[in-house]
C-alpha cells in the first residue's frame, strides 16, 4: 500500500533558486541559508519518496487574474518550469503520478473536496524552488511529483482549517491506493515576510517560532490561526503558510521533529524549514 | 456601502482582495502578459501602443509608465502581477521592495540582513500615525 512517511515545511523564496541556478550559494549572504539544507538533503536520501505531494501557491503564472483556483491539483504527466518574466528555471521537467494524482483527486472530491483538476500547467518556482531545496541540482528529479497549487495571492486564501482537513483527506486517500509506494508531503512558502508597499520587509521570528512549534505539537491550535493574525504579524505574504496544514493534516497526531532550520534573511524573507517523520511509519491510520 | 475589514488597519499593507481585484484587473493582465518574452519585446518597443490593448484607466497606465510602483498597488495592482513589470525592467523582488519603501537598495538590504523590519511598532496604523 502507498503511505505517506514524513512532512517537508520549506520556504520557497525565488532567490534561493537564482542562487543555486547561477552558483552563489557559497557567498557569505548564503552560505548560512544552504548550510541548515545539507541535513534535509541527507535525510531524503535516505529515506528517498517514491512520489512527493508538493503544495505550493502558483504565483500569477499558471494561473493569471482570470481564473483563481482555491485548490488546483496537477493531473498531468509533466509540469514545465514557467517563464515568470526572468526566463524558465534551468532545471529539470518535472514528472507527475498520473494514476496516483487521479486517485486522489477522486478520493478528496468524494471526501467533499471540491478540487480543480490540471492537465495542463506549467510550474513556477513555488514548486521547483523546494525541490532544488531538497534533491540540489541533478539531472533529473529523483521522484515523481503530483502539485497542489492553493490560492493564496487573492484573498482570502483558503482557512488553515480548511487546509488541514484537506491534509486529513489527502492521507486517506494515499492510505487506500494499492501500489507500495513511498509519499513525502511538502508543506512550502512563507515565514514571515512582506513583499509589496511601505511594510516591505517585516520580520516576525517570534511568531515563525511559534508557528513551527505549533506544527509539530499542537497543529489543531495552528490550524486555528485567522488569516488576519498571518497578515498582521507575519506579513502580508507570510498568509502562504496555510499551505504548511496542509501538510501537517497528512501526517499523524504525533510525529518526531527531525529537522528545523531558520534564518534571516533571504532576499526579503525569513527562511524556515521543518521535516516531521511519522512514528508509525506512515502506517494506516 | 463599505464594509469594515479586520485587516484595514495594517500599516503599509494594501490586501489584495475581491475589491482591489475589480479595481486592478485589467492593470494585472497587462503585468501578465509580460511573462512571456513576446510580451514583453513587444512592450519595449512601444510601451504606449502596448498598453492601449489594454482597457485600464488613464492613471493605471500613467502609473505603469512612471513606474510609480505603489500608485499601481493602489489602483489595484497585486505584488505578484507588478513584479512582472519589474522583471521585464530587470529589478528583482528586493530591489522592487526597497522602491516602495522609499528606501535606498543599500539601506534596505542592510535592514535585511540586520533581521528586517520589526513587528513591535507595525502592527496598527495607530502606530504609524504622527510620520
């Protein structure tokens, strides 16, 4: 049976791609930042998925002003790194769980989840940011890949509640599909950062801590979190972080804290990043 | 009518809401014709003519001309979109960030790296209130 084993937070701000992509992350500006990865990159060696379900927010690429799905999940069988205005990402196509994704799709939306379904979509760097994050620069992605992108660019996003229930639902359906294959979760986006007008800049370490905590011991209370608390404290972007229940919600009750890196800043952001393993090993729950 | 919102009163926070959506619009889907690269040579060679295909208001498109980044967030505009303006420009997110806050690029950097912007004293616009 498929299980999901293990959660990934990770923010994914666009500059830590460009310094990968373009060889900087020796600078002393980024030295700090990469180093808190070398762990997560051992850890997912070792315990290397089969399929990551990444959840992401698609900032304007995909998806323009014409059309804001709240949660569109990616049923296709490659997803292309998207011209964002700077020219595609060099780095590798991503391959999706054609079978698994449309399993789950029909599983969430029968949970009364009411998802989009992609064929077609292009990735912006919401998602291949946190997979260079984790697998560096290979050839090729080291796994399969089936994306969630969640709305967070208009408000409102859609409530942390609302995103750890779907986690909730995400895991059933995982739990009941027959290949034996092995799901990380990735919860990606924020800390705490603003990115438009006089506010640019905000950082809130505290309440990042706070959050972290949270997620790992007591996610019902983080879940809770209203969207104006996010918006006041954590900056205007920093609403990205609903996406982290998502992930939470897939994992059991109790899990063990792997792994935490913070650092300030990169670019205009705080960078966090979590890895929860399952105790149970992502047994039927 | 308009309704109170909880988040009005963050300072320097424009939320990008249903209402600043209708607003800016059409200001967004000119950002994002820029993402691609005919978009935007197409716009450099005639940024007037380009914008024309475009039914926004007069000041949008003098606020687009003038790079007047916060006037576009005002009339509209989501970060998100206007940072594909600013690519097309060549400035990153950083650079854009320290534009509105009428910062210089060295001194917003500096900022950043010294921890960024605090919470204490930007929560409430009551806060702000006197500068």
């Amino acid at each position: 049976m498929a299980r999901i084993t293990a959660g990934v937070g990770v923010s994914h701000v666009p500059a830590i791609g460009v310094a990968m992509d373009t060889g900087l992350t020796d600078e002393p500006y980024w030295q700090p930042v990469f180093a808190g990865f070398e762990k997560s990159r051992a850890w997912i060696r070792e315990n290397k998925p089969d399929v990551v379900f990444l959840v992401y927010n698609d900032h304007c690429t995909a998806f323009s002003a014409a059309m804001i799905p709240t949660f569109a999940l990616g049923c296709a069988a490659e997803f292309k790194p998207a011209d964002e205005g700077w020219g595609p990402r060099p780095v590798p196509v991503v391959k999706g769980h054609q079978k698994l994704a449309s399993h789950i799709a029909q599983s969430v939306i029968l949970d009364e989840f009411d998802l989009t379904i992609m064929n077609e979509m292009e990735v912006d760097h919401g998602l291949t940011v946190p997979l260079s994050i984790m697998f560096g620069q290979p050839k090729a992605w080291p796994c399969l890949v089936i994306p969630l992108c969640v709305n967070v660019v208009q408000y409102p996003a859609p409530t942390g509640n609302r995103c750890y229930n779907l986690g909730k639902a995400v895991r059933r359906a995982v739990d009941s599909y027959e290949e034996d294959l092995n799901v990380v979760i990735f919860g990606t986006g924020g800390m705490s950062h603003q990115l438009q007008y006089k506010r640019a800049g905000l950082i809130n370490p505290e309440w990042d801590k706070r959050f972290l905590d949270l997620l790992t011991e007591d996610p019902v209370k983080g879940s809770q979190i209203p969207h104006v608390e996010y918006m006041r404290e954590a900056g205007s972007e920093g609403i990205e972080m609903v996406m982290w229940h998502v992930m939470r919600g897939a994992l059991d009750a109790d899990v063990t804290e792997v792994h935490r890196h913070y650092h300030v800043p990169a670019s205009n952001t705080a960078v966090g990043h979590i890895i929860l393993e399952n105790k149970g090993n992502g047994a039927k729950v | 009518m308009t309704a109170k919102k909880d988040y009005d009163d963050i300072p320097g926070t424009y939320v990008f809401d249903a209402d600043m959506s209708r607003k800016g619009y059409h200001l967004n889907m000119f950002c994002t014709s820029l993402r691609q690269a005919t978009g935007r040579e197409a716009f450099k060679a005639d940024e007037s003519g380009y914008l024309d295909k475009y039914p926004m208001s007069a000041a949008q498109k003098r606020a687009v001309q003038d790079r007047d980044w916060n006037e576009m967030l005002r009339l509209g505009g989501n970060i998100y979109y206007t940072s594909k303006l600013a690519a097309c420009d060549g400035i990153n997110f950083q650079q854009l960030a320290a534009m509105m806050t009428g910062s210089t690029q060295e001194d917003y950097r500096d900022m950043m790296l010294k921890g960024g912007r605090p919470i204490e004293g930007n929560r409430y616009k009551s806060e702000w209130e006197g500068e």
